[in-house]
C-alpha cells in the first residue's frame, strides 16, 4: 500500500477494519486526526507500525484510539513506536487499545516503550494492553 496523505483526515474510525492481509502501516500523514478508534482492529497480520505517525495530530477525541489496535500482532518495536507517538503528542485522556490478537506482552517492551506507557498513564490514558501494566 502506498504512503497515504491524511492531512485532512478527522475521522478514521475503523479505517482499515479486519483487513486481516495488512502486514505494515504505510507511513499514512495524520494531522487533523480526532478519531482511529477500530481503525486496525482484526488486522491479525498486522505486525509493523512506523514511528512517529501521531506526533502532530491535533485535536485527538477521548475515544481516539479505543481499540485500534486490538486483536492485531504488532511487534514489540512497533508498540513502542506508537506509544511513544502518541506520547510526543501531548494529548491527554484518551483510550488506547493495543490487547488482543498476538500483540507484543508487556513482558517483551523495551525501556522506551515502558517510559511511553507510564507517561501516558500519567495524562489520564486508559490503556489495554497483553500482559500487566508496565511498573
């Protein structure tokens, strides 16, 4: 799939929902973007995410990234790329969903990955996850 410019994009609510063949994020540009809830969600193939594509998006909803991930089988780098994305955003308040499927367990995130959770956890995120909440 081709990189995508999304600048304009607001609501991208299950985007790419249950498309099981997706393997990779293209580098999508995300800018307006207030909504992705459900956007990958089933994706089981889903395995790699680029970094940074959140850093400037910005008016992210409360419902932003509510099971947007769930039930895919991101790797523990690509965990990381997204949380600390979204980290870097600054937003507040929102849900993240990355459970299900064969995501990456706790137990495999890196220290950055860590970091990112636990800042987030501190601006009032409401994460999911496989594995218990990074400490």
């Amino acid at each position: 799939m081709p990189n995508l410019d999304f600048t304009s994009l607001t609501n991208g609510q299950g985007l790419m929902l249950n498309c099981s063949g997706l393997t990779s994020v293209p580098n999508f540009i995300f800018s307006s973007l207030a909504r992705l809830d459900t956007g990958f969600q089933g994706c089981t193939s889903l395995a790699d995410v680029p970094a940074n594509l959140f850093d400037n998006c910005s008016s992210i909803a409360a419902l932003a990234f509510n099971g947007t991930w769930t039930n895919c089988a991101l790797t523990a780098q690509s965990i990381e790329n997204i949380l600390v994305s979204l980290d870097t955003n600054g937003a507040t308040g929102i849900l993240l969903g990355i459970d299900g499927g064969t995501n990456a367990h706790t137990s495999t995130w890196s220290a950055a990955a860590n970091a990112a959770w636990l800042s987030l956890d501190a601006k009032s995120w409401n994460i999911t996850q496989n594995g218990p909440d990074p400490t």
